[in-house]
C-alpha cells in the first residue's frame, strides 16, 4: 500500500487543471510531529497558479477533497494535514508483508544488469585495517541493496598482489626471515620483515637498490622470486579469508593488481593511439589539468606499470566482461583524487561509460582512538577485534539466558554482527571512534540492540503457536502505538530505495533501529497474547516485524538468531 500515492490521487481529483500526479506526490511531506497527521500538502506552489495566498487555498481546497483513506482533515495555515484511516493502512500493509515475506520491499530498478562492485581489497603481506572491514561491509550491503533493487552485483575483491613493495619483502626475507616463523603467523611476521626492511634501509640504502632488483625479477618471472611471491600470497589470503568467514561474506572474483600483469600492454597502446600520452622525465603520464587534476602516472621511466595502470586496466577488464550497469568501489575517501583521475583518463579516451564508474568513499574509524593495525607498535589484527566482541557477547548472554542451547554460535552471530552494525549504522563519510564495550551493547542503538528485539517478537510468536497467517484476512489496528510500528513498514520500499539511491547502508540501519524501537514500545503498551478481537492483528504485526527486521539485518550482512 503506498498511502502518498492515493492521496496524491485524492487531490488530483480537485487539482488537475493546475498539477499533474506525480507532482502531487513530490509535494506531500510527512510531518515531523504525528499530531500533525501522517501526511501534508503544501499549498505554496500554488499560490502564483491562484492568484491567492497559500491559507486561503489550503482552506478552499481542503474541504472538497475526499478518499476513503482519510480519517480527518486539519487546514493549519498553508498546509493540508491528512489524517488516516489506521484500520485500513494497517490492514493493507500487514497483508502485504505477511504474504511477500522477505520479498517484501523488493524492488525491480536493475532489470538484472551486472554491478561490479570494487570491495575488501586488503594488501598481501599487511594486516587488513579497519578501513578494509570498512570496505569489506559496506561493499557487501550495497551488494544486498542493489541486489533487493533487481540488479546483479558482482562482488570484486581486488587484492594488492602487485608492487615494488614485493621485492622489498623478498629481500628482507632471504635476509632475516625463515619459513618456519613465516608459516607460523604469516601476516605478523611478514609486517615484521617490511618494517624492518624500511628501518635497515635508512642506514644502508643500498638495500633499496636490492629491493629494486628483486621486484624487476619478480616482473620477468625469476623462479626463485615468484615462488616466494605467490607463498606469500597464499599465506596471506588464508588469513584474510578467516575474516572473511567470520563475517560470512564470499567474492565472485578475486582478481588482484597481479592478474592485471599481462593486460597492461593494452591499456598503454590504447592511451598512445589516442594520442594521450606525454613524457615526463621519462616517465609517462597523461595530463589532466582541464579536469584540475595532477598528470596521471602511467608508466615509470624504468617501464615499470602503476596502481593506475592496473586500475586502467581493471576498468576495461570489467566494462568487458559485465558489461556494467554501473562500476562502483568502495574505498576510503583518502583516495578520492586517485579516482578522480581514473575517471577522467577514461572520459579522455572517450568512453562515455566513465561516468557510470561510482567511487563510494568512506570516513575513517578507530578503535580507542587508535588505527587498528599499529597499537603500542604491536599489531592488532581485526581477526583479534572480532574476537573480543564474540567474547563480550558470549559474557552477556551467560548474564541473561545461562540455559541457551548453541551459545557459541549466537554469540559469534552477535559479536561480529555487533561490529558489523555499529560500522554500518553511521552515515559512511563519518570517522569515528569505537569502543568494542559499546558496541557489543544489548541496549541503545546497537545490532544485539536490533537482534533482541527480533528474538523477543519471536518468542511471541512461539508462546502464540502462530507461524503464518492467511492474508486474505483483515488484519485491522488503529492503537498508535501499532500505527508508528505500521508506518515504518510502510515505508519500507521508500527506504530500500533511498538507501540505493545514495549508496548509504546506514539508512537500512536506522530502518532496523526505527523499527525496533517502535516494536519495543507497542509491546510494553499493547497486550498481544490477551484475548481480544485485535489478537490476530497483532500477532502479525509481530510476525511483519520480525520479517522486516530479519531483512534489515540480512542486507547489512548481520545474522539474525532466532533466541538469545
Ligand atoms: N589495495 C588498496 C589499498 O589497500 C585498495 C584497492 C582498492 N581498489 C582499487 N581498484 N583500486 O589501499
């Protein structure tokens, strides 16, 4: 049931020779204060069509308008305060959820067109940062999000394979390193030898002509070097991917800078035929002051390729093999110029599907008011955060229901789904600081926040013995504390859709947040298991909420257990 929609079409019948439809509905606003009605119309607009001031209008115009939706009807100065008729809202959306499900608020935008998205993309060797879980969770949301909007996503992990820091790694490893340490904690000790490399090195630069060296043998496939490169690798993805698991989150490529390697040829050519490259102490570049931007680098003078060589060449790669709708990645803001570039070395080549290439950028977040992967100079890995979050939650649980089976399992669902959410709930060019007590939270704005609430409406539905209901019934409610919980579900696909709009999962996060606490207040108000002719109504009011709330956390990537 889409309420705007219908009175948009009550004040078209008064209004047609002035407005059309769909402007109507642009128009009506919903008032921040529900004494002020569930929908308003403005009457500014009309004001220069009339001829008269906007009261007036509001008062010859409000009197004649009329739909079996309307309860009441209050002129208050230029605006048009409509009230509605509860019983039938609530009626026609828990119909709605009841029969649809979690299909409910499902939209057909993308007609199935593929959207890479550019997500995760840690660096081999180096722990992964509380930047990639960033990109790790919000590129999954917006895969769900552009999922539920009826488009295909592709999720891309492009790993950082590929770079003269590989040469770095391999000589500080035939140095101090032994495959014995390397093997018991990879990325530790993998940091371990690139730090160390770099702290040599200002005493001895002579080592980084030695780094130099084994990265060009690396280039040219030396036996030795590319061994060691692709162990490295493998160490590392293994680590990696236990985050992964954790978060329960999988790829449908992870094609890194490396896969890259014999595609850049191509992408050189393609820029020289169009005339686009210039010299630059050797180097080559292509200029890019129209755009206000610096040159960007595209091949060292030692003819060594770039990150933008191989973005250049991810680029076409993926406009190949997707076809894409759009192209996004999802990286922290620190690299919008990068972006920038990228796009405008592709507008310069005339592809005009450069502007379909979306950088979601992100704000910075903290742990203690520190960047994870450098705390007193040890490292913190995020597998560790995960960790304590678990652990927090497994002691909260053994406070609050000792005799749940499978406690293990809900609090990894809870821990990690309490980092997920807290990570997606702020608007994502925010920085912000966490700390994991905070976080793991049962009360205030947090995911177990959002989980209880479900686990509890299920409970309900458990003591009930109810598990569906035939939505050809009527399911009739006009108590506002169900109102507030109806009309948040209402909005539902308003909501999926703004949130796809601006690629924003904290917007599905606040939904969830919302819609919770609108629960939470219904049920400390209104008797659901009482005998009363409201019973079936409100049971699936209950069932709607937890189908809703369950689709939230979904999309965020978050778990939802069914008792905790
Ligand atoms: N590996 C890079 C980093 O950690 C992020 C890569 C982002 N994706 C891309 N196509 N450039 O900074």
């Amino acid at each position: 049931m889409d309420y705007k929609q219908l009175i948009a079409e009550a004040l078209h019948e008064q209004l047609s020779e002035q407005l059309e439809l769909n402007e109507i509905k642009d128009l009506l606003e919903k008032p921040k204060h529900a004494d002020h009605g569930d929908v308003a119309f403005p009457t500014f607009q009309l004001a220069k069509i009339f001829r008269k001031n906007p009261a007036q209008i509001a008062q010859d115009i409000g009197s004649s308008i009329s739909s079996p939706l309307i309860e009441d009807k209050q002129i208050v100065g230029p605006y048009i305060n409509f009230f509605l008729k509860k019983e039938i809202v609530s009626s026609a959306v828990l119909k709605e959820v009841v029969s649809e499900k979690n299909n409910f608020g499902n939209l057909n935008i993308g007609h199935n067109s593929n959207v890479p998205i550019d997500m995760s993309s840690p660096n081999i060797a180096k722990p992964m940062s509380m930047g990639h879980l960033r990109s790790t969770v919000i590129g999954n949301a917006l895969a769900n999000i552009f999922a539920k909007v009826g488009y295909n996503p592709i999720r891309i992990n492009h790993i950082g394979d590929w770079g003269t820091q590989f040469g770095k790694l391999i000589t500080a490893y035939k140095k101090w390193g032994s495959e014995e340490d390397v093997r018991k904690e990879p990325i530790k000790e993998l940091l371990r030898l690139y730090v160390k490399f770099h702290a040599v090195a200002e005493d001895d630069p002579s080592l980084l002509e030695e780094g130099r060296l084994w990265f060009k043998n690396l280039e040219n496939g030396n036996e030795e070097a590319v061994e060691l490169w692709t162990w490295f690798r493998e160490e590392s993805l293994n680590e990696f991917n236990k985050v992964y698991d954790r978060l329960n989150i999988s790829f449908d490529s992870t094609n890194g800078e490396a896969f890259y390697n014999d595609k850049m040829g191509e992408v050189v050519d393609l820029l020289n035929s169009k005339n686009l490259l210039s010299s630059d102490q050797g180097a080559h570049i292509v200029d890019l002051e129209k755009y206000d931007l610096n040159p960007a680098l595209i091949m060292k003078s030692d003819g060594a390729t770039l990150y933008m060589t191989r973005d250049l060449a991810a680029a076409l790669y993926r406009k190949n093999t997707y076809n894409f709708a759009q192209s996004l990645y999802v990286v922290g803001q620190e690299q919008s110029n990068h972006f920038n570039q990228l796009k405008a070395v592709l507008t310069e080549a005339d592809f005009d599907w450069a502007n379909d290439i979306h950088h979601i950028p992100f704000g910075l977040i903290t742990k203690d008011g520190k960047k994870l992967s450098t705390r007193k100079g040890k490292v913190v890995l995020l597998e560790d955060v995960l960790t304590e979050a678990h652990n927090l939650a497994l002691k909260q649980i053994e406070e609050k229901n000792p005799d749940l089976p499978n406690k293990e399992i809900v609090a990894e669902q809870v821990g990690v789904g309490a980092v997920v959410f807290h990570d997606l709930k702020n608007d994502r060019l925010n920085n912000f600081d966490f700390t994991i007590e905070e976080v793991v939270q049962f009360e205030g704005e947090t995911g177990p926040y959002v989980q209880y609430t479900r686990a509890r409406a299920m409970s309900i539905l458990n003591k009930a013995g109810v598990t569906d209901f035939d939505p050809s019934n009527a399911f009739e409610l006009s108590d506002e504390y169900s109102w507030e919980v109806i009309k948040l579900l209402q909005e539902y696909k308003h909501t999926i859709k703004r949130a796809y709009l601006n690629y924003e999962p904290s917007i599905i996060a606040k939904h969830a947040i919302h819609l919770a606490q609108a629960f939470n207040r219904f049920y400390a108000n209104v008797r659901v298991l009482d005998e009363h002719d409201e019973k079936e109504a409100r049971l699936a009011l209950v069932l709607a909420t937890t189908e809703v709330l369950k689709e939230d956390l979904r999309i965020l990537g978050v778990e939802a257990p069914n008792e905790m």
